[in-house]
C-alpha cells in the first residue's frame, strides 16, 4: 500500500492456541493535510494567517502560567501549537472553526463522568457561557486542560495537552484556563477569527455530550 511503513508480518494462530492474534502496524505519511483547503491560500492570505498564529503565540506564551514552558507554532496545522519545558512537551489547540449549525451554549452534563472530568461553567464578559475542564488522558493519572465555547458563528476550543510520554500532566488548571479565555486579548482573538476566518468549517460538531 503507497505510504505505508513496514511493520512485522501477520502471526499465524493454530486453532485452539492462547496466543493473541498479532497483526501487522502500517504508518501512513499523507503529502497533504486532509483537513486542508483544496485551494491553497494566496500569499496575502498566507501572510494574515501567520500574523494571526504569531498574534495567538504570543498570547499563549503572555497569559498562560509559566510552566508552560516555550511556545512554538506548528507546521500546516492553523489551530496547533507545541509549549516546551523542563517538564514536558504539550500540544497546544487554539481553534476558532467556522459553525454555522454548532450548540450555541455550552452546559456541564447534570452528572460527572471519570471518563470527562469535572467541568465547570464558566461566564465570558460578553454573557457567552464556556465549559473549562481537566480531563483524564491514557491510564487517568495525567490531565488534559480543556474548553469550550460557542462565540458568533464559530465553535471555540482551547486545550493544552498532557504530555504522556513523560507522565506530566498539562501544567494549566481548570482556573487558570477560565482567567486565559476571559482575557480581553484573547476574546479578541477568537472574535477576529470570527469575523475573518482562519480555519476551515467543521464538517462535524462532537464536544463529547457536552452541549
């Protein structure tokens, strides 16, 4: 198959054996982002991209706690971003995606879940109502920072990610990320983003039944 990495060959069972099946790991390297425009953008938009990113880096790296270590933009992905530091490595979502037909208000389920993490409401200056969340990633004992919100016509999320490989949770509370998406400088972000899209619209809207 074009594109796929090797992996060990299918491990044949006899009938009646307690070995598990084993079958076979292919990596696929597409040359194109499938999330991508099918016309890329011309160099003045191109430029109002960057300029927005590098507005939303410096965001990231003012007004979230230190311990986030260093911001740094990642490659053909508008909405991502990598903090590093002693600690870890946290993949950083900024995303303001066009959705026309998104949940316009977010709410907390009516019972907690292990699975989704204590959520809290949150109420933005301008009356929007944001869920902010830790949740629990791989084996439950690391979180991921989490919210969410519907501003305009755009579905908002923010998320900073634990850092599995070395155990380390993502080092922004529930508090913390409630206080960064109030933040005047970012509110403007999203509303700019909304005014003047910088993503692709969703082709699907799932905040894991938190609507």
């Amino acid at each position: 198959m074009p594109g796929a990495g090797g992996g060990p060959d299918p491990v044949a069972v006899q009938p009646g054996s307690d070995a598990p099946r084993v079958f076979p790991t292919v990596t696929f390297f597409p040359t194109v982002d499938p999330l991508a425009p099918s016309t890329p953008p011309g160099e003045d938009e191109r430029r109002r991209i960057e300029t927005y990113r590098q507005a939303t880096a410096g965001a990231l790296q003012d007004l979230l706690p230190p311990e986030i270590g260093q911001i740094r933009l990642v490659a053909d992905q508008v909405d991502t971003y990598l903090a590093s530091s002693a600690h870890g490595m946290y993949v950083v979502r900024f995303s303001v995606a066009p959705a026309p037909d998104g949940a316009k208000e977010r709410s907390c389920p009516p019972t907690e879940s292990v699975k989704t993490g204590k959520c809290r409401l949150v109420r933005l200056p301008d009356g929007v109502d944001a869920t902010v969340r830790a949740m629990p990633e791989g084996d439950g004992t690391v979180t991921t920072a989490v919210a969410s919100f519907h501003l305009g016509g755009s579905d908002v999320t923010v998320a900073v990610n634990a850092d599995d490989s070395a155990r380390s949770s993502a080092p922004v509370t529930s508090a913390q990320l409630a206080d960064f998406i109030r933040d005047p400088r970012v509110l403007e972000l999203v509303r700019g983003a909304d005014r003047d899209p910088v993503q692709e619209p969703r082709i699907s809207h799932d905040e894991g039944g938190n609507r």
